[in-house]
C-alpha cells in the first residue's frame, strides 16, 4: 500500500507526497470551525517514505511508517523559551527640552515622573556601531521591577532592550480593576493618565497592517506574546476599553487584542473629528479638543460586536428603509404564469427535486438565462453531471433559441456560437473539482470567491449525492444533512446570492404504470430538504399531453412576498432545452345565427 492510501485511510489528502511539511485542514475538526479553510493539520513526510501529523486546533496527531502497517509516534517539537533577560536600567532626569516636548503634547512633569520617563544615551537602529544618541526611556515594570524598557528618538526610531520580557506597559497599574484601558503606544497611555486614568496600559509593539487569518496559536503568537505573558494580570478584569489608533492598523490592532482578550468583555472607542478630519489617537484629542472631551469618548465607548448577538438599534436602518421601500423585490423567472408562485430573491435557498429525467437541470439553466438576459445576473454553477463542453452547449441553445446539434430545424451556424459563448463568459463560472475532493465546504469556498472575483447573485450546486460527504460518526444523517443545509442557508445569506441546490428523490414506486410527483419528503435522506428551504420546487414531464410539456410544482415558498404554493404547466422545445408559456386560450366566441354569418 503506498504512502498517499495509508494517509487517506486517516482521511488525510495531501496536494504532494514529496519529503517536507505541508499543511492542510483537518479531517477530524476543520467542518466543525468557524474559519473551515484555515490548514490547521501539519504533516511531515520524512526521508524513509514515513509521515507524522499533529493538529494545532484539536490537538489529533499520529502516523504512519514507510511500510504497511507501521506506526510512527508523533515528534513535537521542543519549544524551551531562554528565561527574558532583565536589564539593567538606570533612571535619569529628563532634560528642559524633552519635558517642553511632552508639554507640547499635553503631559505634565508629575504625569511623566509618576510614570519614571527618563532619558538616556544609547544605541539606536541607524547608528554607526558603538555610537550612541539621546532617546526617551519608557520602563516596563511588572511586579515592581523593571522587565524591560523601550527607546524612542524624535525622529521615531524604537527598540526594545533584547532577550526583555514582552508585557503591557503599565501592567501594575491594572491590579484589582475590574475596567482597564488599552492603547497603541506610550505617549497615549501618559495622554490618559494626564485625563486622570489610571487603569491604562498600551501594547509595546505598536499595530499590525492587518488582521491574521485563521486560529491562533498562543506558542506560535510572536507578535501578541505581551498577551499572553500578562494573562494572569488580565484573567479577572470584566471590561476592557480598546482606545487603538483611527486608522487602518489601529483598527487591526483592535480586532486582534479582541480575539484573544474576548470579544464579549471588550468596547471599541470612536475619537471626534475636527474640520472633517477624525482625530488619530488619544494625544491628538487631549492636545487638540481637552481632557474634559477625552473623557468624554472614554464615557462613550461602545460594546465590541459579537457575532449573532445584535441591539434593536443594529437595525434601525433596515427597518426604516423597509418602511420606506417595501421588501425587496424578488425578480421574475421569465415566465409569466410560473410567476404567480415563484419569484427569485437574493439570499434564499431554492431546493430543486423531481425524478430522473424530469429536467431539473435545464429548468435552473433556464431560469438563470432568463435572468441573466432581464437583470443582468452572473453565476457560478457547480454541476456534476454536466461535462462543461455539453453544459455550455445547453446554455448556448437557450440563449439564442437555436439548436446546438443537426436534426429536423436548422443548427446555430459558427458566428452565432461564437457570439452566445461571448455571452456565456459574460455570465457565467463554473466550478469544477479538478484536484480537490468536492466537498459542500469546498463548494462554498470556491463560490465566496466568485462573489469576490465575479460579483455572482446565483449559485447552482447540481446534484447533492455527487458530493463528497465526510458525516462524522457521532451524527445521524438527519443532523448532518440539517448541518449542510444550514451551512448553505448562511452562505446565501452573508453572500447576497440565490442558490439552487438538486437533490434526488428516493427510489419512487410507479402509480397505474406512471412515477408520481415527488415532494420534498421524498428527497433522500432527510425531512430537512422540506424544513430548511426557502423555496421549494419539483420538476415533473407531463407525459400525456400532446406536445412536451413540463409541470413546475411549488411545493414550500416561506415567505409570501416571493410566491406561493402552486403550479404552472410549461412547453418545452428538446430541441432547444427552451421552456415557454403555453399559448393563453382564445376566448369563446359567442354562437351566432346562421342568418348573421359572413357569407
């Protein structure tokens, strides 16, 4: 058995089997995750054909040998960290000119003595070797000794003593405060110790550009160590006031300290403008509008968002636009009498069913043409069943109405191809698993994309048993199916995007030699497939009329705004895979005598 199948026995699927460290998701908890594509799974394939894995989020680990059958016991890293080296650091005066500099900005001497700034000659990044300059010295002291010290120059050049232990500065103003504040650098804590607070610490490192994806490693998180070091001092504290630079790494430097601090016991400061410029940062507030107004934004911070948790106020908004506007406008499918009972919105879930052969998927290819030609709709389809050469060819017919191959009409000519495959591209993107396993996550992934790249409003994910599914042993197929639902019902909702989703109905048993209408709980697996959609259709040949005819059957529709629970006959050209309209009926003519005929 090579090495790549013992590995997928573990559910582990790598893009390279060559020797070194790749890092993938991981099959026992990605599915379970908020961030689904972070590759918290890491493998190494060592010289002698083995491999070794260990999950940084569940902590799963194990492996196999070089040979059939063989182990591997997983090899952690050693991670032993040098005790921090604890300087040596000796306070001086602060010279007139550096105090007149503070003055400048709003901090008194007692505010910096309080603080123990002083002033030294040393070395700093852009020095000759062995020449020194005069730097501001901000001592970081914690259990009353100083830990570490930071420089700084009046051309903005730091450093940090090395080998020093990362911590807040002012961590020992915080013990027993129930409420702290947080600040991106020295001289705004000073700013609100100067307004009178004392419960202040700033980072010592300064922002970040932008926020890091994925989950966070407390050993593999260098940037956030201060954090994680000062955990203790920070454990019992019930509000921590985030008052980080306004600008794009302030606002990332928030985001961070969020995470890790939790977002449920952090608020977020909004600093005033002045002549339609917002203030930077806690200084530029005191120096330019006062303390009493610092204050005031302190007063008036407010609760970090939490995911699901929302106020009344969050929607005040969406509220009055829809008092103003009405709902938004579901549009039309292209088909007058369809509707009556079906419309299409943004953000909803439409499950698609119907027997083998009944044309489920030339319906959705329809209904997107439709909309594509009318509104000017772009989507991305995710069919299994189609070869996209054919599926193309589908579309081409349903746009100008032309048969793609030879038979009885005349066939599109070259230059009406061309023309259509334009449009086509215009409108559509396809997703297609050419070397990943197709999982629902990997859908939604690869269609988040689209959103980005492409703008889609429509998604057709076409059908669900050729999914890949990975159900986890401790769910039943009911919860696992509600789980995916659910997980799609999300997307189309954060997204802005209509999706269709084909499922098959059971093995159906023939009526008087006919195969009756389905409904939603005929859909195998699950009565999810009728409880989670928003729209719920089935697909059905008429067999007995006397021209092709399809019946749409609206079967779920939740909200009435959209349509109703109904159905609508629709002649249908295979020729072309066109659906239409059935002619109206002529109205009755009224009998006349026979005396007052055209003669």
């Amino acid at each position: 058995m090579s090495l790549s199948e013992r590995l997928l026995e573990h559910g582990i699927r790598l893009p390279r089997y060559t020797q070194g460290d790749a890092k993938i998701r991981c099959p026992q908890c990605s599915h379970t995750r908020k961030h689904k594509a972070d590759p918290c799974l890491s493998v190494t394939l060592d010289t002698e054909g083995g491999a070794v894995w260990k999950c940084h989020n569940c902590g799963w680990s194990g492996g196999v040998g070089a040979h059939d059958h063989d182990d591997y016991a997983p090899r952690p890293r050693s991670r032993t960290k040098p005790k921090p080296v604890k300087p040596a650091f000796t306070p001086n005066a602060l010279p007139e000119g550096v105090i007149g500099w503070f003055g400048k900005r709003g901090i008194s001497p007692a505010t910096l003595d309080a603080a123990g700034v002083s002033y030294v000659k040393t070395w700093m990044p852009g020095c000759d070797q062995g020449a020194t300059i005069g730097a501001i010295a901000f001592p970081y002291r914690r259990g009353g000794e100083v830990v570490n010290v930071k420089y700084r120059t009046s051309d903005k050049r730091f450093k940090q003593e090395k080998g020093a232990e990362k911590v807040f500065y002012g961590i020992d103003h915080i013990a027993g405060c129930k409420e702290i504040l947080i600040v991106e650098g020295e001289i705004d804590a000073l700013s609100l110790r100067e307004a009178g607070f004392s419960n202040v610490l700033s980072v010592p490192d300064g922002a970040p550009q932008q926020v890091r994806d994925g989950e966070i490693d407390p050993d593999e998180d260098a940037k956030f160590e201060y954090v994680w070091n000062c955990r203790d001092e920070l454990a019992s504290v019930e509000k921590i006031i985030l008052a980080t630079d306004a600008d794009a790494p302030g606002r990332a430097l928030a985001e961070e300290l969020a995470r890790r601090l939790g977002r449920e016991r952090c608020w977020r400061v909004d600093w005033p403008t002045a002549n339609d410029a917002q203030r930077k940062d806690a200084n530029e507030v005191l120096v330019g509008d006062g303390a009493d107004v610092l204050r005031e934004c302190i007063a008036s911070a407010r609760p970090w968002p939490i995911r699901s948790l929302h106020d009344a106020d969050d929607f005040r908004d969406e509220v009055f636009n829809l008092f103003r506007h009405g709902r938004q406008r579901a549009h039309s499918t292209g088909f007058r009498s369809l509707d009556t009972f079906l419309t299409i919105r943004p953000g909803e879930l439409s499950v698609v069913t119907g027997v083998p052969n009944s044309g489920k998927s030339e319906f959705i290819d329809a209904v997107m043409v439709n909309l594509a030609l009318t509104h000017g709709w772009r989507f991305a389809v995710c069919s299994f069943e189609n070869p996209p050469d054919e599926h193309l060819s589908k579309l081409v017919e349903k746009h100008i109405g032309t048969p793609f191959w030879s038979g009885p009409r005349p066939r599109m000519t070259e230059a009406d191809l061309s023309r259509s495959l334009d449009w086509v591209q215009e409108h559509f993107t396809f997703i297609r698993a050419d070397d990943e396993s197709p999982t629902l996550d990997w859908v939604l992934e690869t269609a988040a994309a689209a959103v980005m790249r492409y703008g889609i409003k429509g998604l057709a994910l076409d059908p669900w048993n050729e999914l890949e599914h990975r159900r986890p042993s401790n769910m039943t197929e009911t919860e696992y199916v509600s789980a995916c639902l659910s997980k799609v019902k999300r997307f189309a909702a954060q997204r802005g995007v209509h999706v269709w989703f084909v499922a098959h109905p059971a093995k159906m048993l023939r009526e008087s030699g006919k195969l009756p209408v389905p409904t939603l709980y005929d859909i195998s697996g699950s009565a999810n497939w009728a409880n989670k959609a928003d729209l719920g259709v089935v697909v059905h040949r008429v067999t007995d009329a006397a021209t092709p005819q399809t019946e749409i059957f609206i079967r779920k529709c939740r909200h009435k705004s959209v349509g109703k629970i109904g159905s609508a006959v629709l002649a249908y050209d295979p020729a072309t895979g066109r659906y239409s309209d059935l002619p109206a009926p002529l109205p009755a003519q009224p009998a006349r005598h026979w005396s007052e005929r055209d003669e």
